[in-house]
C-alpha cells in the first residue's frame, strides 16, 4: 500500500522548469509535477510506501534539490475514486 503525498515547491526566480524537470528525471517515487500559478511555482504528487518516512524523504529528496526555496508539504488519508 502507498501514501500519496503533495509537495507544494517554490523556486528561486526563473527555475521553476529547471526543478520540475529534475524532479521528474531524478527523484524516485514521483507520480505528477504540475507548474501553479499563486504562493508556489510546482506541485508534486508523490506516491510514498507505507513504511517510508515522510520526513525525511521531503527533507532530503526534495528541498535538497538545486533551486527549491521553500516546500509545504500535504499528506493524504483515504482517496474518494468515482464509482463506475
């Protein structure tokens, strides 16, 4: 079982493509980076293993990255899916 999780990511100015694309290529775990408009520049949904702590991944997967200012992480309980 997995734990979605969302990373709201602000960048230094004028690398906001540079970091989605890193994350993409290079962290593991990573399900969707979306550019925002608002507080933030990036949205990454991640899909986290159980077991794996939450913490420390954001800590060191993804403010870590070159060019990440800040991040505001959400974490998710159960998903609402359409019934068929």
């Amino acid at each position: 079982m997995m734990t979605a999780i969302f990373v709201f990511i602000k960048c230094e100015l004028g690398f906001a493509n540079d970091v989605a694309a890193d994350i993409v290529d290079n962290v593991e775990h990573v399900s969707e980076v979306y550019s925002t408009s608002g507080q933030h520049d990036l949205l990454a949904k991640f899909q986290l293993p159980k077991d794996m702590d939450i913490g420390t991944f954001v800590t060191k997967q993804v403010q870590t990255r070159a060019h990440v200012r800040d991040t505001f992480t959400v974490i998710t309980f159960s998903p609402f899916l359409p019934s068929k």
